[in-house]
C-alpha cells in the first residue's frame, strides 16, 4: 500500500457473506526475511471505547493512535494519555469525517515518555475501531494492537 497511498491516512474495510477475521501485517524484509507480524482485529459490532497499552516516544520509539470511523456519519472522539507513573492524563477530542481514518501521533503531546491510550466515541450510537502502532529502529521494528474493550461489550460482540 506504501507506493499506492504513501503518506495517507487511510482504513480497510472488509466485507463477506459468512463470519470472517481481516488482519493486518506489517513487513520489514530487512529484519524479518519473507516474513512479517500480523495482527488479528475484531469481528463484530465495533464497540465505543478502547484501551490501550503502554505507548512510548522517547529513545527513538514513535507511537500512533489511528481511529476509524466506519459510520455514514462524523464521529467525535475523545483520545486521552494516561503517562506512566501517574501524572496529568493529557485529553483532547477532535472529529472524524464519515468512513474515514485519522492517525494522532503521541509525540505531538507527550514528546518523551510512555502513556498508555484510552479512546472513546463521543457519540453513543456511533461506534469506532481504534489500534495503537508503535515503531523503533528507525521504522525498522514495529508492532500494533486493538487494545481492549469494555467487558460489558466483549460478551456482545
């Protein structure tokens, strides 16, 4: 997709007649010769909230909160980081067009430190698909999760 949408942000979404899961890789020939990191994401009804884990922008990491909004209408968000050890959480809200993707990059509020990524749709009856990437190395290593969701959610979807 590099040479197709560099410097894009952009979402998939995929569609079938029968249950499926879509997954995501990310290749480095260089460090992983033929071979990649896939990441499994979620079937089912996209849920509101999201958790993530510990990102990181200090000692040459970089880490992303990328949003999708899958509905025919803008969503508002609310992205907060919550800096390991406790500390101020650091929260802004912003809003994404219809069927669109937006990528925060976590540098832009904590320049150097760790802080771990809670997400929320601002409007109920919209909901979003959130994975946190993080990359090292010069963007020679790199990784991504969905995080976690709400328990009440989990037995839902």
């Amino acid at each position: 997709m590099n040479d197709s949408l560099a410097d894009t942000d952009f979402s998939t979404e995929v569609h079938g007649s029968s249950p499926i899961i879509a997954e995501r890789s990310m290749y480095w020939e260089q460090i992983l010769p033929g071979g990649g990191l896939p990441h499994l994401h979620r079937t089912g009804k996209p849920p509101h909230d999201f958790y993530l884990p510990d990102g990181q922008t200090s000692n040459g990491y970089e880490t992303y909160t990328c949003v999708q909004n899958p509905n025919p209408g803008a969503v508002h968000v609310q992205v907060s980081y919550l800096p390991q050890g406790g500390g101020k959480t650091i929260t802004f809200t912003d809003e994404i067009a219809p069927n669109s993707r937006k990528t925060y990059s976590m540098g832009d509020k904590i320049p150097s430190g760790r802080a771990s990524v809670v997400v929320q749709s601002l409007d109920g009856a919209r909901p979003i698909m959130v994975e946190r990437s993080m990359y090292w190395n010069s963007r020679g290593v790199g990784t991504d999760t969905i995080g976690g969701i709400e328990t009440s959610v989990m037995s839902t979807v």
